[in-house]
C-alpha cells in the first residue's frame, strides 16, 4: 500500500477518536472540550511536519507551511467543529486533507521542482471556528469575522444556552490570539452531505454555485394557562401557533419547487417554555430555513411564509415576531477554479462533475472576498450531521489527491497571480478582517 | 376586621413568599427546595396551632388535629407543589383553607359544643405529593398511590430529568416516613382555573363531575439529517411530523366539540432531540390530552387523534409510538356531598352553583375510594397555571367560611357514619395504600 495514503487514513481514524460518540459518530460541539482535545491534537501533528500554528483573534486555528520565504499565502481549509450527534466526515475531513495535500506539494517541490514547477505562494491551513453554529450561533462565525461580515467583538460577547460567551468558551480551551493573515486565494474540500454525486456515479464533485438561503428566527408569543381547565376560545397556545409554522414551511417547499429549481425549507431548532405537560405555552423560540437555487423562486417562497405567519397569528390568537435574520444570496465560484479543478481531475483520470452546495460552508463567505474553488467527495446514501455518516476511503483518498494536484497548481500560479493577486488580496481582507 | 379572616390572609401571603417569582407567581416544582421550604413552614404553621406532623412514604404530608380520641379520621387537602412559573393559589389555597377550617371547627367546638354538634371525627389536612407532575411524571402522584393505582416503589424510582429519583428528591429534602392512615371521607377546596364561575357571578362552585381524559405520550422517530443538504424526499422529520400531531389535535377539538359537550386538546410538553439549528430532529417526545364531559365523545375524538396519527407517518416519512398512557372516565362525585355542601353555602348566604372539573385534582383519585366532596373558589379572568393566576381576598374567605362549615357538618356525621363507614373506609384503603 501506498505509505502516503496509509498514512492519511491513520491519522483520519485517529482524530475520528477525540469526541468519539458510541454510535460512531462525534460530539466536538465549537470551543468545547472535545473541540479542544481535537485542536491540540491537529496542532501536535502538523508541528510535527513542520508546520507553525498560530490562532487569531476569534479561535480561528492556522498552521503555516512556508514554501517560499516572504511570499503570499494560499488558504485551504474547513472545520473541526461537528454537531452534537454529528458524523466524522463533516469539515473534518477537509482540514486533514489541507494538511495532508500541502505536505505532499511541498515534497513535491522538494523531490521534483520541475515536475511540480517553481513555487510562488506558500500555504496555510485554516480550521474555521464554530462552522456548525450549534452551540454558538450564527454558522460560519469564524469565517463570517474573517471575510468581515461579523465584528469579532459581537461574536466574542455571544452567549451559548448556559450563558458561557464564545471569548470564555475559547479561552478555556486556550486557542485564542491575536494572529492576522491576508491570503490570496482559498480552495476547501467537503463531503457532500447530499446524494445527488452518488446517484451520478461521480468521484469528485466541482462546486459551481451556492443555494441562496434565509434563516429566520421566529418567536411565537402566547400566554401561559393550564392545559385541563382553559377552555379552547381562551387560549394563546404558542405551541400550536410554532407547530403550525412548521407545517407551513414543509407546505412551502412542495409548493414552491420546480422542475427547474428545487426549494427546501427546515426547522431545526424548536425551543418551548415553559415546557410542562399540564401548561398551554407561553413563548416558542424556533428558526426557519428556506433555500433555493434560483432567486426568484426563493423570494416567492419567502414572501408566502410570511404572508402564512400572518394567518397563523390569527388562527393560534398568538403573536409572532420575527427576530434575527442571516441570508446569502445564490452566487457561482470563480468560473478559473472550477476549470482548473476540472483539468487537475482530468489528469489524475477521477470522474467529476459540476454540482450545487445546498449547505453553507466557510467557502460560501471566503468567495466573497477572494478567488475561491470549492471540491466534494461524495456521501453515502446523502446521510450527514447523523453518526451514521460515510465517505467511502477510496473517495477520501481521491479527494487528497484532487487536492494536492489543485493546491500544486494554484501554487505555481495558475489560479491568481503572486504579483496582481497579492495586492488585490491584502487590500480587500485588511478591511474585512475585524478586531 | 374578623381577627380569623386576617390571619388566613396574612397566612397565605406569608406562604407565597416560599418559592416566589419575580413575576408574583412560585416556582414550587415537587420536591424542590422550594417545595422543602414550603412544606417546613406548613409544618411549622400548623404544630404550631396543635396539629402533629406525619409523612408517609412518597411524601404525602398528614397533618393530624384530633378532636376525639381514638375516633375515625376525615381528610381535607390538596397539594402545595406549583409548575414552573406557577400561580400562588392552585392547591396552596386549598391547603391552608383546609388547615384554618380544621381549626375553626376546633374552636367551634369547644366555644360552643351545642351550635357544632358533637363531634364524631378526627380531622386530617394532607398535602398530597406531586401534584403538578411537571417535574416528576405523571400528575396527581401522591393521592394515586394512596388509592392504589400506581405502586409506591414505581413512584420512588420515577426519575427527573436531570436522572434524581423521587426517593432522593424527598429524602434531600427530608419529608419521607413510614406513616399510614385511613379515612373515611374527603373534602377539597380549590380555584377553578376556569372562568364559568365568574362567567355566571358565583362565589362557589359544586363539582358535579369531572371531565374524563386520556393521556399519551408520543414518540416521533425520524432520521437526522443535514438541514440544508437533504433533499426533502430523502427527509424523515421527527418535528415535521410532532408538529402535525399537536396541529392535529387543536383540529379535533374543534371538530368534536357539541353545544353539549366540549372537547378539549393540548399538548403542553414537546422536547426535540437533538434541537440544533441545521440538523433535522431525529425525534421528538409530546404529550398530548384529549378530555371531554362525555365519553362517547370522548372515545370518539381518541379514536380520530389515533387515525389521524396513522396518517401523520405517512405524510411526514416517521414512525410514531405511543408511549405510557394515564386515562380517567367523567365521572360524578357524590349526590349526598354535593347536597351537604349546597344546604352549607345556603346557610352563610353565599351564591353557588354546580360546575365540572376539566383539571384532575386528587379529589379525581380520592372519590373513587371514599365519599368525596369537591368545591370551588373563582379564578379571576380563569387564568391558571401563569404568575397571574389570581382569586379575590373575598373570594378566598368565602371559601374559607364554606370549607368550615361543610366540615363542621362532615365532622358531626352528616355526610358518612362513624360506625359504618370507619369499617368500609378502612377496607378499601387498606388494601389501597401501597407500599
């Protein structure tokens, strides 16, 4: 077996083991313990291949490859972080695989600088804080900071449930600093986390275009009375008022897809108080998602659910207001990313295709400020955030090797220019990085 | 001012300071410290006034005045747990009313034997364990296994939701004991948590009967999933399909109700698991209630929820288990109670009227094995199980004044014999209490 693949399956497994749930999965929940013990653990392997690792300001964890004294940098990257329950693959993987695929460009240049052609760019790997945005919300917060979307104050102040802030929760795990970077391009890799790459028999998937997507926090007010003796007309069943929203949004999704452009709506988080089996509802805190890929169906979609938020109002007697919002609009990858992805896959004979990402990534807000390529491998059965999740080796292992060839070339300079691209890059992150 | 009347007064405001909420409510959950602290202060109230003190093995709290040595027992109480959140007056009225009743029927009968009759009855005042069942599951604890229809060994090993038992909880608390005692009637007073008393302008009301209701608890399983990359086809919502379920249920309430007999639906418990943001539920724990004044509506509206519930898997792609049930039948307290207590509220000039319970109470499980009379005081607006739960100053005395005098009555024989019933009271709770 080949030393190299070997060698990154071990150390996948190894890592699988910091946070390990019994049902297979992890629980490595954003500036936990088990997020801690996994951080220290990646940093203690890639110290131990030469990397320097420095964190910034918002926990965001960096370990430096110098390739070229002085040059720019290249940022590939994901998250450590998981769902409580969560698989192993999800943003792990993508880290590793950074790792991995920046080592071998470097003993690439070392072994064969023809081959692997003069290096103009060295390489950081960026584990982006609290992608999953479970404990602490929004998702994508480190990378939100980064791309300048987030102040770092606000996100240093956000609570969790138990009142912990993320700046306590960081500094108790002891990653956290004061370390800032501009880079000039980013590529991550991701498992799928849908189906649609298994149904086509593809290895290796080319990231084309985000979904738009809004998020609605909704909080359904109604009075709190006891569940036996109020009689129906005098109830403010906040309950039934928030079930019913959830009912409304599955409605909208059946509605609102086309054979053109699908539209999934969820909920999946659904707070109730005070929660007691003999009392009516007082207040639920519950959030909303609708995507889509097209813009126009999406807004159609969005304007429904809140002309049914109205009816709902009046057939539960309750009142519901609306309160934070996160939306990204459905926007492409840089069309040079994905043909130089497509030439990489070509040479190393991988079956590929152009897909769409459903799920928000650390990529969705990278590409905003920076030429950015984003890859998939695919996911068994579409399963994901569920300890049941899969990416088969042999795809891992094909997506290290996707990886390394892309990093080779974005290296040499094929994607962005060291010159031009440096410039561009420094001027546009220096206002976005924050704090 | 009556010098008794202010003391119940200041009584219950004292009491109210035990477990009180910012919002003017209490937060007394069973066997709490706060349900501990209350219970103390009762207990010192009332040995206070010459009562003795007695638990017995799920925390049922006796509180025994005796007014002829060696005489059969009759039970006045209900419960001084709250819900979260919960209202000063539901059963922590009924508790201290029973307490200033008892002692007043002692004063009346030893200022003046002739006007009270002699007397042929001890006097009892219990404070049941459990009532609220928010904490512990179900409701109505205490009373069920004093009339033997849950073990006491269940109740002690029934857990919270942080894993302590309700044997630990009583014993951190320390009001468990090995006391037993027989009784040959029951009488409770309580608010009414509804608002037809003050609909039709009463002081009092009579409970004819009570509602009959069947309790479930449902679990809905679905599969978790990835919020954003699962197409819905592939989605198997656990809270898609709960959320149905309680919109459901407001639908047959509706749907079932006649002119003459209501039915009503809640569903007042709902956990999601595991309730982050972007996963979809993999399950989701409810409760919900069907009760009706009479049972073939009842039974009706059940068997709809049950086909409705069949309809729910299919639509939301889950499975959906019926859990632990708890059901009780309408049924009627007794004729000779009711007409005791009408020809008492006559005698002091206070307005009444006949009314049925849809709340249990432990009147619900005391009547099935002795004569029991149940009474009401108005709830202002009827809120219930809310820190605005409110009853009037005069409304509370008036109750006070009608608990006296039905108890005067009970106590000298117009309700059961001493002779007949001790015998037939003891045999059937013999065999009822557990443990």
């Amino acid at each position: 077996m080949n030393p190299l693949k070997n060698s990154f399956l071990n150390d996948f497994k190894s890592m699988s083991e910091n946070g390990a749930t019994p049902g297979g999965g992890v629980d490595r929940q954003a500036a936990t313990v088990a997020d801690g013990q996994n951080r220290n653990w990646f940093r203690g392997l890639v110290e131990g291949h030469g990397f320097t690792v420095r964190y910034d300001a918002v926990g965001n964890q960096y370990s430096l490859l110098e390739l070229v004294p002085g040059a720019p940098w290249i940022a590939v990257g994901s998250h450590l972080d998981s769902q409580p329950l969560g698989g192993r693959f999800d943003g792990a993987y993508g880290v590793l695989a950074g790792a991995h695929a920046a080592l071998r460009v470097k003993e690439r240049i070392e072994q064969a600088a023809k081959t692997a052609g003069i290096p103009q760019f060295n390489i950081v790997v960026i584990n982006w804080f609290n992608e999953e945005g479970c404990r602490f919300k929004p998702s994508m917060m480190g990378s939100s900071v980064y791309t300048g979307k987030i102040p770092a104050d606000q996100v240093l102040e956000t609570m969790d449930p138990a009142g912990i802030t993320v700046r306590e929760a960081l500094e108790s795990i002891g990653t956290i600093g004061d370390f800032e970077l501009s880079v000039a391009a980013y590529v991550e890799i991701h498992i799928e986390q849908g189906r649609s790459m298994e149904d086509r028999g593809l290895n290796i998937g080319l990231v084309e275009s985000t979904w738009g997507a809004n998020k609605y926090e909704f909080v359904v007010h109604g009075d709190q009375a006891h569940t036996g003796a109020t009689v129906i007309a005098d109830r403010q069943d906040a309950l039934l008022g928030a079930s019913a929203l959830v009912v409304a949004a599955r409605e909208i999704a059946l509605e609102h897809s086309t054979d053109e452009h699908m539209v999934i709506t969820s909920c999946g988080e659904f707070n109730v108080f005070p929660n007691s089996p003999v009392v009516v509802a007082s207040r639920v805190n519950l959030l909303v998602d609708v995507r889509s890929t097209d813009p126009d169906v999406l807004a159609k979609a969005d304007a429904d659910l809140h002309a049914r938020v109205a009816k709902i109002e009046k057939m539960a007697n309750v009142r519901i207001e609306r309160g934070a919002e996160h939306a990204w609009g459905a926007k492409a990858y840089d069309q040079a990313g994905l043909e130089l992805a497509a030439r990489s896959a070509e040479a190393l004979g991988l079956s590929y295709g152009v897909v769409r990402t459903l799920a928000g990534h650390d990529s969705t807000n990278m590409k905003d400020i920076v030429p950015t390529i984003m890859l998939f491998v695919p996911s068994v059965e579409g399963i994901s955030h569920n300890e049941r999740e899969l990416t088969n080796d042999e795809d891992m292992l094909a997506g290290v090797d996707l990886l390394t060839e892309v990093l080779t070339r974005v290296v040499r300079g094929e994607f962005v220019s060291a010159q031009g691209q440096e410039a561009i890059a420094l001027s546009s992150s220096a206002s976005a990085v924050a704090g």
